[in-house]
C-alpha cells in the first residue's frame, strides 16, 4: 500500500461526516484556486475559492460537507447554499434597515430593467431608474440602490430596486455643500431653464434650483422677464438671499440703483402714466420707478367708479404721500390734488338747504340718491313719520326725481330727508289755512277708504268715501277720477301725523243750509211785512170810524183811540 492509499485509509477511518452535513471548519491555507479547511479528525477539506473570497487565513467557517474528493483526494466542501442564503439575509436587512445594496443591470424591458443584486434576479421599474427621457442604462452598468419591496418566495424572492432614491439623495448631498458655500451678495454664474410671467427659474451647477422674481429683474418694472431672458442663458446673477434652501437671485442688484439719485420729496404733485391696474390700486410709472396709488387714494368717494374711468396709458395728476427707500415704496394720490366732492357739495348746498335729485337705488329701510361724485342717503325715519311704512319702496321709485332736504354728512354720505320738508310745508299751510276753509284740491289716487289729493302747498290731503257724496257710495270712484280738481271742505287738520281730513259732501250740505236759512228768512221778512200791512190796514180803519163819532168827554178817550195808542206803542217797541 502506497502513501497516499495510506493517507486515503486513515481518512476513511476518521471521518464521521455524512454526505450535505453542515460542518464549521478553520481556513488553514489560501490558493489563487483553493481554499484549505481544518474539518477536523486530522481531516482537511477544499473549498472553491469563488465561494470564500472575503475569507482569510485563521477564520472560522461554515460548509456543507458534499462527501465528494477532488483529484487529490481531499474532502470538498461547498458553501454555494450558505452564500445564497446569507446574500438573502443580507437583502432582507438591507430592505429592513433602508440599507443601500449594490445592484448591476442585467438587460432593459418594456416597463424597467432586469437587475442582479447579490447573485438574486430583482427588478427596477422605469420610474425608479433616475433616467431622463432618452437615456438607457446600459447592461453590465452597476450602480447603487435601495430595496423598496421584498417578498421571500422561495429559490426565487421578489425583489424591486430604487435608483432614482439614491440619485435624489446624491444630489440632496451635492446641493447641501454647494449651497453652504453660497453667501448673500455672491455672483453667480446660472443658466435659466424655465421662463415664466412671474420670474425666472435657474439652476446653479445644475444641481441647485433658484429663482429670479420679477421684481428682481431691474429697477425698470416696465420690462418683461420674456423680453430679458431666454431659456438655455447662462447669466451672471446676484444671489439677493437663500430662503428655505432656495437661492433668490437678482439682476436688479447688478444696475445701478435709481433710490440712490431719487429727487423726490412727499407733497411733490405730479403728472404720471398708468402702467397698470390691480385689485390694490393703481401703478404709475416714475422713470425707472414706479409708484403706488392705493385704492382709498383714487377718489374721496365710489373708487370703483373712479377707478373704472382710468386707463393703462392714461395721464393722471397725483400727490407724493409716501417714500419709503428701504422697502422700496413710493405712494402717491389722486384724491388728494382735489377738492372732497361732499364739501364742495355743501358750499353749494348747505345744511338746510333743498335740492333736486334721482334716486338710483331702494332697499327696505333706505334709499340711495344721485347727487354727482357723490351719494346722497335717505333712512327711512327722515323719510316719513308714519308707523305704518314699512319699506321704502312704498316712498320713493328707483329712476325717480325728488325734493329732498339737505340733513348733514354721514362718512361718505349727505344725508337727505323728505318728512322735513313736509314739516316745512304742513307749517305754512297751517299757517295760511284752518279748518272749515274751503280749498281747490287735485285727486291723485283713489282706493277703498277714499282720495288722497294734492292741495296747495305741496300737502297731500284725503277725503274719506263717507265724504265725497251726500248720497251713499261704494267706492270713490263712483262719483271721482284720477286728476280731477273739486273743491273741499278741511274738516280736520292733525298736525302731529302731518294729515288734512277734507269733505266734499260737507260744502254740499252747508250750501243746503244756507240755501234753508236763506228760505227761512225770506219767509219771515214776508211774515213780517205781511203782519205790518196788517196793522197799517187796522189802523187806518179804526181811524176812520173815529173821525164820524163825537167825543164822549173830557178826559176819556174812545175805544178806537185807545186801540191806536196801544198798536202804536206797540210799534214803537
């Protein structure tokens, strides 16, 4: 028996190990091909040196012992399982732990790309690539990557890869450094990758993303960001500030700033061009500045009105109110180089006064009244004294031209009022009329209970239907018209609710009354003058009869004399 048929018993006879048996071993020796491995019982086993390439000299290992011999005849030993299986672990923490893996990209589909990450097949959706349009990843073209989905199925777990994750946070990296080495006021070279009506969007180092307000621009407001830049520049720029890691920059600072040779003084009245109309107000142009006018500065009163009468383009005279250098304002007014319209209002048209006006608008408790430039305000109590008026409406119509009197200013507003003029006038007609006169009247509107009428003055009088004939009507309309003009009696005047009660029956019965008294005095002047005939007639007889009679005596007289004497004194009474 030769040595190595020796070496080949004594192995025989000491191992113990049967065939796809886990064994733990220490590395004893390193070839370029092999791996020697202390199993034990004066045994050494191989090992492929593919399947223990991070091993060295004096580690301990575990192997499945195969029970094969190579051609030297010693044991081998296998760890492609125990490889295959602590790759998987390691995939499955890497995906548990948000580790990063090593993945190599075996061919492109439809959808993604076939990756290899540590010997398993996984997959990387087209999405998750940080590819740009055009751009494939070529095969064999190994990059970094996180696991975002992990499924053990077996030989065969189901593996997806994010690139695109790493990608992001590379360059997270790469623009965290560039922008800590950014400082406020730097120069800057940036090329400008997107124009808009608000700004520009730039990127510096194509890394880090910027931005460049329209204000940012130039001191000339008047110039548009699509007129200045393009997309492709590659401008020098200002960095104004960085605000939530976002660069702003500027062209603006790299002019000369016009605030520094400003002649400008607040009370400075000006004629300037509108260059634009806002929610806020109006902005005029000031050269390479521009200005401010706010809403309230448009007008004293309605600056919508006013406001819809200008025009970009338009020349309008305005007052510097407000320069503030640091903030970059510059405010003017409109309003301010005119007179305020209400007092203008009230030199023309003082309190007390009366005018003359439409009103535009009613609503329940109120009415709007066209005075001009301004409003004039009517409320309901100066309106009517009335309880029962609920609603303007039943006062005034929109369209409508008025007597109003002047009250007073109320805000924006010159207060108006109606009912005083009523007072006014139910003062001069009490004066000048009283009750039992008999008036001219115009019959304006009829209803159920009776005619309201115009009387002298401008007072509104009413003739109740129990009044408007002697004879029993129905309605005033049986005996009365719109328009028409009669004469009335005033029955009852109530100064507190301003109110003049007429009736046309009474002038009718009273004409009756004189017509009566009339009769009966002309019957009683008859009487009388029939009873005098009487007398005269009597007297004249008894004087007769008298003359033929001789006296009886001295002293007494005769009958007929003494019935004269007593008619006589009779008449003399």
């Amino acid at each position: 028996m030769n040595d190595f048929e020796k070496m080949l018993e004594e192995n025989k006879e000491t191992t113990s190990y049967s065939k796809n048996q886990k064994i733990k071993g220490k590395v004893v020796k390193i070839t370029d091909d092999k791996v020697f491995v202390d199993i034990g019982q004066k045994v050494e086993a191989v090992l492929q040196r593919n399947e223990a390439e991070d091993v060295k000299e004096g580690d301990e290992i575990e192997a499945v012992f195969t029970g094969k011999r190579d051609k030297d005849g010693y044991f081998i030993l296998s760890r492609k399982g125990i490889i295959s299986k602590e790759k998987l672990e390691k995939i499955k923490k890497a995906y548990e732990n948000k580790e990063k893996v090593k993945a190599t990209v075996l061919s492109k589909q439809d959808k993604g790309y076939t990756v290899l990450v540590e010997g398993f097949k996984g997959f990387m959706p087209m999405s998750e690539s940080a590819t740009k349009k055009d751009e494939t990843l070529p095969e064999g073209f190994t990059f970094d990557a996180y696991i975002v989905k992990f499924e053990e199925r077996g030989r065969f777990p189901n593996i997806v890869v994010s690139r695109k994750q790493v990608v992001e946070e590379e360059k997270e990296a790469e623009k965290e450094k560039i922008l800590s080495l950014m400082k406020e006021g730097q120069k800057v070279k940036a090329k400008v990758v997107k124009v808009q009506e608000n700004g520009a969007v730039f990127t510096i180092e194509n890394v880090v993303y910027g931005f460049m307000p329209k204000s940012e621009l130039s001191w000339d407001k008047s110039k548009k960001v699509e007129d200045v830049l393009k997309v492709g520049d590659e401008v020098e720029v200002v960095i104004k500030e960085i605000k939530d890691k976002k660069p702003i920059l500027s062209l603006k600072l790299l002019e000369e700033n016009p605030w520094d040779k400003l002649n400008l003084n607040v009370g400075d009245i000006l004629e300037v061009k509108v260059v634009d109309i806002n929610k806020g107000g109006i902005v005029v142009s000031l050269g390479s500045l521009e200005g401010f006018i706010p809403n309230s500065e448009i007008s004293h009163f309605n600056y919508l009105t006013a406001k819809k009468k200008i025009k970009v383009g338009d020349i309008v005279k305005a007052k510097v109110f407000e320069i503030d250098k640091e903030k970059g304002k510059i405010k003017l007014s409109i309003k301010q180089t005119q007179e305020n319209p209400i007092e203008k209002f009230l030199k023309e048209n003082p309190i007390g006064s009366v005018v003359e006006a439409k009103v535009k608008d009613v609503k329940q408790k109120v009415a709007f009244v066209d005075l001009g430039d301004i409003e004039g305000l009517v409320k309901i109590q100066d309106a009517t004294d009335s309880s029962s008026v609920k609603s303007m409406s039943s006062i005034f119509k929109e369209g409508k031209t008025y007597k109003f009197k002047v009250l007073g200013v109320e805000k924006d507003k010159v207060i108006l009022g109606t009912k005083q003029l009523l007072e006014d006038a139910f003062k001069d007609f009490t004066s000048k009329y009283k009750v039992g006169d008999v008036v001219k009247v115009k019959v304006k509107k009829l209803i159920e209970k009776g005619a309201f009428v115009d009387m002298a003055e401008g007072i509104e009088g009413f003739i109740p239907v129990s009044e408007i004939s002697k004879e029993r009507i129905n309605i005033p309309s049986d005996k009365l018209s719109l328009n028409q003009e009669v004469e009335a009696k005033i029955i009852k005047i109530d100064p507190e609710n301003k109110k003049v009660t007429l009736s046309i029956k009474q002038i009718i019965l009273d004409e009756e009354r004189r017509q009566q008294e009339e009769e009966r005095k002309r019957k009683e002047e008859e009487k009388r003058k029939a009873e005098e005939e009487a007398k005269k007639k009597l007297l004249e007889k008894l004087s007769k009869k008298e003359e033929k009679k001789e006296p009886q005596g001295e002293g007494l007289g005769t009958l007929g004399e003494i019935l004269r004497k007593k008619l006589m004194e009779k008449e003399g009474k």
